[in-house]
C-alpha cells in the first residue's frame, strides 16, 4: 500500500504538472496574442504567479480531500485510476488544441473510479452538484455578463481619450490582469491535486488503523482535512513548472481563434475571470479557470456585436465542457477495473 500511495503522490504531481501547460493559455493566451509580452516571457511570468497564488488558501483542497468519497471506501489504486482518467483527458483535449477543464477531469476522474471500486452509492452526488454541477454554470455565465459590462464601461471610460493613449495605457493594464489571472489560477487548480493527494493519505491512514500497518511519519500524514505543507509546495511547484512549459496549441485556440482581441478586450476579460475564480476559491468550489476565461473572453466580443465571437470555435469548447466529467469519469473507471484485475492478480 505505501508503493501505491508513493505512485498517487506521483500521479498528482504529474496531473498538476500536465494541468499547467494544458492551463497556461489561461493566463497568458490574451497577452500573448495582443503583442504585450512574448510567450516565453509571459509562461514564466505566469508560472511564478501560479507558485504564490497556490501557496494561498487550501479550501479547494478541502472540498476535494472529503467533500466526494468518504475515505473508507477508497483504496490507494482507486485513488491512481481516478488520476490517470484526468490526466488522459487532458492530453487528448491538449493534443487536439481544445481548452477543456482539468478540474472537471479531475472530478469525474473521481466519480469514475469511486463508482467502479464501490458502486454508485459511493460517490457524493449532491456535494458534485453543489461544488461543480452549479458552479459550472454559474461561473462562466458570471464571466461573460460581468465582462460584457466591464468592456462597455471602458469604452465609456476611455471614449474621449486619444488612440495612442488608449494602445500604451492598454498594455500595462492587461500586464497586470495577467498576473491577477496567474495568480488565481494558482489558486484554484493546484489546490485540487493537493486534496487527491491528501485524500490519498487519508485513505491509507484509515487503512493502516484497520490492519494494524505502520502509520505514516508525522510528517508525510493528513489528518482531517488540513492539507500538509509539503503538499502545498510539490503541488505548487509542479503547476508552476507546468505552465512555463508552455501549452502554444491552447494559446493560439483562446487568443486568435474566439476572437481577436485587443489589449483593453484582454484586460476586461482576464480582470473578470481573476475575480470570479478567487471568489470561487474563497468558498472552496473547485471552478474551471477555463470555462471562466473563456466565457469572459466571449462576453468582451459580444460587447462589440455578437458576430465578432467565432460560435463554431466557441461550440467546440462547449461540447468538450459537456463531455469532460463523463469522459473523464468513464476512463478512470477502466483504469479501475484494469488496476483492480492487476492487483488482484498480484495479491
């Protein structure tokens, strides 16, 4: 069991990792197709952001480590399954350019692998309404009315100021809402791999009570829902490494391909999707910073007239939010049978 649980560590790092430059765009898609910074500037630039916002607050983590699955009906590979049905969905939606949520991936990588170890009645379907089925709808339809609003104000606000004025001013501005943005991902999506792993240490500890098994060092343990620190930084670290590697594919889909977007467009967008993360993050719902920027995006293009949002490219990014929690949900739970036909072969 302590083998599996070293390999949970590892698959949640790797799924912070992979949710780092699967996410980059997130941040930095808008200042990087304005011409305000290069990428490589802006990847590491937002890395470091995703370092200090992930060492913030732990709530989403919480909502994770005991808010789906009571961990006495979880093993350490259950755990592993639901990690590997994430990480899976992310590569193919990387692969294909698509900017699907990584927490949703997450969570239905969870649900998948829960209901494949212990029956549907296992997994905590009201708190998945609660903490994602509400938020998925909430957040991004937030963003985009919110970023429709706050576009049409700083038309208003800048309306008698001179266009080179407006350019220079512009830049700067969106400067710094890619750092707000940068930080608030942080926030959010690093603090859901520390809560698979600390869900992982919670499993193994209530396994160790129940076989008399060597209880973890103090250090490396979990107790309740209070997320260790060493945790915290792995997570932290592996996201931020994550992000300064880059995710072009992604980059190139939210900055060119929904619409094309000027400096002052990219501040109101990322301004209203820093806000509306961190507020979810406050109450410890697990949000996609995805569906969030995205939306917020399509509401700045809206400001201006409906057609200026490319709605087939927008369409496409609908269907992979519908199809990310079931998808990710049914590869953790083959990944489940396939780890529980091994182990049992093993044992």
């Amino acid at each position: 069991m302590l083998t599996l649980l070293i390999a949970v560590v590892v698959a949640a790092i790797l799924f912070d990792y992979v949710n780092g430059f699967h996410d980059a765009a997130n941040a930095i898609a808008t200042v990087v197709s304005t011409g305000v910074a290069p990428i490589r500037t802006a990847v590491i630039m937002a890395g470091v952001l995703n370092f200090v916002g992930a060492m913030h607050g732990t709530a989403v983590a919480k909502t994770i480590a005991s808010g789906f699955a009571d961990p006495r009906d979880v093993t350490q590979y259950v755990v592993l399954a639901a990690l590997l049905g994430a990480i899976i969905w992310n590569l193919i939606t990387w692969w294909y350019g698509i900017p699907s949520s990584s927490s949703h991936a997450l969570i239905g990588g969870l649900a998948g692998a829960v209901v494949g170890h212990a029956g549907f009645g296992a997994f905590k379907w009201s708190a998945l309404k609660q903490k994602v089925l509400v938020p998925l709808v909430l957040s991004p339809t937030t963003g985009f009315i919110v970023a429709f609003f706050v576009m049409v104000a700083l038309v208003w606000i800048f309306r008698k100021s001179k266009p080179a004025f407006v350019r220079r001013t512009a830049r700067w501005m969106q400067l710094l809402s890619a750092c707000l943005m940068a930080e608030a991902h942080g926030r959010n999506d690093a603090q859901k791999s520390m809560g698979v792993i600390t869900f992982g240490l919670l499993a193994y500890a209530d396994w160790a009570t129940r076989t008399g098994a060597a209880p973890l060092p103090a250090w490396a343990a979990a107790h309740g829902s209070d997320i260790p620190r060493w945790v915290i930084v792995s997570c932290a670290s592996a996201i931020a490494l994550g992000t300064m590697a880059g995710g072009e594919r992604i980059i190139k889909t939210m900055g060119t391909k929904i619409i094309h977007i000027t400096p002052l467009e990219g501040f109101a967008a990322e301004t209203t999707a820093a806000l509306v993360i961190n507020a979810a993050s406050a109450v410890g719902a697990p949000v996609s910073t995805t569906h969030c920027v995205n939306a917020c995006i399509m509401g700045v293009g809206a400001s201006k007239r409906i057609s200026a949002v490319r709605w087939s490219t927008a369409s496409r990014i609908v269907w992979a939010w519908v199809l990310t929690l079931p998808a990710a949900g049914l590869l953790a739970l083959v990944c489940e049978r396939i780890l529980h036909v091994f182990f049992a072969n093993v044992g």
